[in-house]
C-alpha cells in the first residue's frame, strides 16, 4: 500500500499539445536547413569565400558562442513574465532569425576582408537569434509536461515536426534555389528568394508554439528557496551533472558528424555521383526514413528504453556510412536503399533530446540546481559548434583534396569527399557511443527522482 501511495500519477500526453510544440520544431528547420545545408555550398561557389576564411569565420562565431550561449540561457531562466520563462523569446525573437538569415544568403557587393567580415557579422547574427529561439524551445518541455516518457513522447513530436519539415525541404529547397536562379546551377538570386520563403514561413510557426505551450509545471529547486546562484557558478554545478556531460558529448559528436555530413553531401552528389537531380532523391529519401524514425519514437523508447535505442540506431549508421564509403557511387537504387537506413538512423538526435530533460530533473534531485535554459545552453552551443567544427575541418579536408569549385575532380578530390562524408561521420558516432554505456538514468529511475521532488516541492 505504501509503493501505492508513493507512486506518481500517470501523467497523460496531450496529442493537441504535442501537435503545437511540434511547430517550433519546424520554424527551428525552416531557418537552420539552409545554413546547415547549403552555407558552405554557397560561401564557396557563390560568395567566392577561400577555405581559411570559411574556417575563419566558424571559428570567431563560436568563440563568441561560447560566451552568447550560456548567456542566453541565463537570461532566460531569470525571465519573469506574464506569457511565463520562455514563451517570450518564442514570440519576439523570430522576426530577428528571419532578417539575420536573408543577409547570411546576400551577396553584398563588396571585396577583400571587408566580404569576410559582412560574412562574420550576418552569420553570427543569424546564430545569436537562432540560440534566443532553440534554447527557450529546447527548455519549455520541461515547462509543459513533468513525466519522462511523457517528455519524451513531446520530443517525438517535435522530431515529426522536424522530420516533416526536412521532408519537403529537401524535395524543394534545391528545386527552387534552381527555379529562381533560371538555370541548372545555383546562383546569388536563387539561394535568396529559397531562404526569403522560409523567412517568412518560420514566423507563425513560432507564434503558434508559444500561443498555445503554456508554462504549467513549476519545480522550485533547492537554489531558488534559497539564494539565485551566480551563472558561473551554476555553470560549475552543472558540470558535475555527470548524465549532463555525457549526454551533451553525445550531442557534440552526434551533430559533428550528421551537420558536417549534410554540410559536405550536396558535394558528394555533385561531384561523387556526378548529378544535381540526385540531390532531392537522396535527401528526400533521408528525410523520409528519418520522419518514420522519429514517428517510431515513443513506442521505441517505452520498449527499449531512451539509451538503449540510441546505441541500436548508432550502430545502424555506422555500417551504413561504411558501406557507402566501400560501394562505388554508380548505382542509384543501391545510394537510396542505403540513404533509407542513414534517414532511419538520423532520428537518434532527437533521443538526445529527451535525454536532456532527464538529466534536468537529475541534476535538481542530486545537486539541487534546475536552469532548463542554462542547461539547453549546452546543448545549443554543443550543436552548434559541432557544425563550426565540422564545416571547419571539412572544407579544410576538403582543400586538401585538391577541390575546385564548379570543375571536374580529380580521382584523388573524389575520394576526398567521399572520406569526408562517410568515413568521418561513422568515426564521430561510434566515439560517441562509448559513453553511453555509463548513462544510468532509465524509466526506474526517473520515477524515483519524480517521486522524491514531488515530495521536496510539497514541503
């Protein structure tokens, strides 16, 4: 009778719910695809940009990063509002990603080091309100449902969300960046017209988002009874988060090398394959598969546990990356069937996800601090400077190669690419992986800690 009182209520997903936070999911995709996507594609071909500057700029925007990320995530756990914590930033932040990612893709007419640093500026625009957007998206599930699994099935909306928008995406975006550039190559008009329609998409996804998420679940950490904490401080705390810093690892090398391999692909399709068309086919595939992956979420996690399912979909991507290394690109069927399996696999960012706000709820029951924005910080800055990183060091290896832009590659240049788009990702996952054996925090365990700070907050 005791385990009976003790135990917590069930929690039920509100599909509704899960449906409106998937929006912000999918304004999130609207902005970041083309930069993840074809950034690295267009400072090169189009803007004209040298390796070095491209690497460059990564560099400088994530150094700035790492101070803006935390930052944000401060500031928006010390948010009082009467639309809550995060709801704002949901509100007012978008029209900024949406103006800061139409210069990322313009082409201004000017030279020399003055090109790079407009480059510089639009670009870590464009990641300072994107952060304002993910951190705040990242840390109201925390605010909106309080049950692990009920948490996760939200993820798993949000990656549906994700997975949909990828979907088309991926069919259209290439298609209109050609329709607009009247060609059968990208120019400067084409990749404009392409991010000014998902500018403009974006905005009411996020105002649909933060209409109808409502902040309903407050938690009262042991920090805030007492005294708010300076953020270096907190930030010291939650470095001792053990699950955290795994899952965060994991989120770096997981994004290093999907970000890094979606950055290098078109490459691989044009130059490997030899074919524009295929761009939309592969990719499609991809976003299919991954959409089916993400819709295959919560039934998975409930039955395998968040962990475990994660590790079986790594091990999945890794042979498929092998195997495309391995076979030669001259077959079609054969680079979709294997596209279909690295799509299925892509799902398993959005575990991380979910693991995110376990660790939350493990770093309040054990160390006494609960910052959902601090903590999504991380995850954001984690993110984004595996995609600094990755597009770094790929177009670097990529250089090294012997690439030329809009030429025919050399058997060397091919190789190149295609090591830098499937050997270096498989090796990112599967280091990856290795920590993942010493993360402990499954459905057991999280009804312990619900259970225990249920109690705490009651006091």
């Amino acid at each position: 009778m005791e385990n009976e009182k003790q135990a917590p209520i069930q929690e039920r997903t509100d599909k509704k719910l899960g449906f409106f936070y998937s929006f912000g999911e999918v304004g999130s995709q609207l902005s970041w695809y083309m930069i993840n996507t074809y950034l690295t594609l267009f400072y090169t071909d189009i803007v004209g940009l040298s390796a070095s500057a491209i690497s460059l700029i990564m560099l400088v925007a994530r150094i700035w990063d790492a101070v803006n990320d935390p930052m944000m995530g401060a500031v928006a756990d010390r948010t009082r509002s009467r639309w809550g914590k995060f709801r704002p930033y949901l509100m007012f932040a978008p029209p900024f990603l949406a103006i800061f990612n139409l210069l990322t893709f313009t082409v201004f007419p000017v030279t020399g080091v003055l090109k790079i640093i407009i480059c510089l500026i639009c670009y870590i625009g464009a990641g300072m309100a994107y952060t304002a957007v993910c951190v705040t998206y990242g840390g109201l599930v925390n605010l909106i449902a309080r049950d692990s699994q009920v948490r996760m099935n939200y993820t798993s909306a949000r990656a549906v969300g994700s997975g949909v928008v990828q979907m088309i995406l991926s069919a259209v975006a290439m298609p209109t960046i050609l329709y607009f550039s009247k060609g059968d190559t990208p120019n400067a008009h084409g990749y404009f017209m392409t991010t000014l329609i998902c500018s403009i998409i974006l905005l009411p996804c996020f105002w649909l988002c933060a209409w109808k998420c409502k902040e309903t679940v407050h938690v009262q950490p042991v920090v805030e009874k007492a005294e708010r904490k300076p953020v270096w401080v907190s930030l010291k705390l939650l470095c001792k988060n053990k699950m955290l810093m795994i899952t965060v690892f994991c989120v770096f090398l997981g994004a290093m090398a999907i970000m890094g391999r979606m950055a290098m692909l078109t490459y691989y399709v044009i130059y490997v394959v030899g074919s524009f068309t295929m761009i939309a086919p592969i990719y499609t595939t991809m976003t299919i598969f991954q959409l089916i992956g993400c819709v295959m979420l919560p039934w998975a996690t409930a039955r395998f546990g968040k962990r475990n399912w994660l590790l079986m979909l790594n091990f999945i991507q890794i042979i498929a990356f092998v195997i495309m290394f391995v076979v030669p690109a001259n077959n079609n069927l054969f680079l979709i069937v294997v596209s279909a399996f690295i799509g299925l696999a892509n799902s398993a960012s959005n575990i991380c996800t979910g693991m995110l706000s376990d660790c939350i709820e493990y770093g309040d029951w054990k160390y006494g601090i609960r910052e959902e924005g601090l903590t999504y910080s991380y995850m954001s800055f984690g993110v984004k400077l595996a995609t600094a990183v990755s597009g770094s060091v790929c177009v670097l290896l990529l250089a090294a190669s012997g690439y030329v832009p809009n030429a025919d590659q050399t058997e060397a240049a091919k190789m190149g690419i295609n090591a830098v788009v499937n050997l270096v990702p498989a090796a990112c996952i599967l280091i990856s992986a290795i920590p993942l054996f010493w993360y402990k925090l499954d459905k057991k365990k999280m009804d312990q800690i619900r259970i225990e700070l249920d109690e705490r907050n009651s006091k």
